[in-house]
C-alpha cells in the first residue's frame, strides 16, 4: 500500500458496523462510505473547515506525543 495515497484509521466497532451498514446501503466499499460522509460534510461546513489552522488539524501532542518525565 502506497503511504503516500492511502492511511488507516482507528475507529470504534459501533461506528465500523454502522459504516459497513452504510456502505453496502450505499453500494459502496467502506473507504468510499467515508470519504463520501466527509464530502458531504465539507460541503455543508465549508466556513468552519476552511477556518481551521493548521494547529486545529494537526495537533502538535497528535504528532509528537509528550513523553512522561
């Protein structure tokens, strides 16, 4: 798999099966499924996603953890 293109994700097992639900609904795979739902939420939250830093993405503790002293 090609890191560059493609990340895993680590979600609960509600939301995997509620997505999985979704996705054969849908007639689409999983990953499909949930690049839809952030689609259509982009959409619809345009103002708020385009006001987000790059700080509110990528949270400095998310990518370097703090290590216990």
């Amino acid at each position: 798999m090609r890191a560059d293109k493609w990340k895993s994700v680590v979600i609960s097992v509600e939301n995997y099966k509620m997505l999985k639900r979704l996705s054969k609904r849908n007639h689409r795979t999983l990953s499909g499924q949930f690049a839809h739902i952030l689609e259509v939420y982009v959409k619809q939250n345009l103002r708020e996603v385009l006001e987000l830093s790059a700080e509110d993405v990528y949270p400095a503790e998310d990518v370097y953890p703090a290590e216990d002293v």
